[in-house]
C-alpha cells in the first residue's frame, strides 16, 4: 500500500460506492475487501468495513465508519479529463442521484464531491497573457458542466456561438 492513502468515511455505503467510483476510470480496480470481526459504531461482525481501491492508478480506502462524519467540499477529487466526451461521460454518471455545482463541480450520491475539468482549462488558464486567462475565468464562472468549446472560444476573445 502507499505511504499516503486517502481514506474517505461512509455510512454503509463504503464497497457500494468503490465499485462506482473504479467502473468510471481506466487503470481502477478493487484490491482488497475487509470485514468486520467485532461489533462497532460502523457495523457488525461479517459487514464491510473497508474497501482497498486504485482509482486511476492511485490507491484510497473507504472505511464504512457510521454516521458521524460527512463530507464537505473542503476535499475534492479533481479529474483531468482528456475532452469534453471524458467531462460529459464522467459528468453524466456522477449527475445520477448528485448536485451539480459550478465550476464543474459535482457531489455525487454518496456525498464525495469531485472537479470534473478538461485538461484545456490548465492550458488555457496558464496563458502569459492576462486577458486570455480573465476572459475564460469570467465564462468558467458562468457554467456548471465545463464546456471546451466554449472556454476555447473565450480565449481566442470570440463571442459565443
């Protein structure tokens, strides 16, 4: 296991929401499930207590602890995507049961919040020249689901279509 590994808190729901999260990404998989062996606020003898899984080639656990934590958007899961078919697939599985936020953001039905952002947007947002950067930071703030064709269009200073 790595020397660091994100361990996320759910209320039951710990292997139900791994299986979900390693089915959206190339390079995930489920590496270990571990039960209960005694009786505890977050499950019984024989329950899940937590699942050991790669996402995208690094590595997290999720701890079936009991109700007494959620999350908070203070934490993310920031995804790189390729293109805009990458941001509308993962966009659209985390939509079901979530909340879309701004800025590409969305909480999905388990409460885990994620950053569903093109890689053009670093590209673009890294420019030297400050108008470029301000006029895509003013449409991104416009949006929820980030658009590439959009953004793109903003940092060649071009009205939308």
């Amino acid at each position: 296991m790595s020397k660091i590994v994100p361990c996320l808190w759910f209320d039951g729901k710990a292997e139900e929401a791994a299986k979900f999260y390693v089915s959206l990404l190339p390079d995930s998989h489920i590496d270990a499930v571990l039960p209960y062996t005694v009786e505890t606020p977050g499950g019984k003898p024989g329950d899940v207590m937590s699942v050991e899984f790669t996402l995208a080639g690094l590595r997290y656990m999720a701890l079936n602890g009991g109700p007494y934590f959620q999350f908070t958007p203070a934490i993310s899961l920031f995804v790189n995507c390729a293109d805009q078919a990458e941001v509308d697939r993962l966009w659209d599985a985390l939509s079901v049961g979530g909340t879309p936020m701004q800025c590409g953001w969305i909480t999905d039905r388990y409460g885990v919040s994620w950053q569903i952002v093109p890689e053009a947007l670093g590209r673009m947002m890294m420019d030297r020249d400050p108008a470029k950067v301000r006029r895509v930071t003013e449409a991104m703030l416009k949006m929820i689901k980030l658009d590439v064709e959009t953004l793109e269009r903003a940092y060649r200073g071009q009205s939308a279509a």
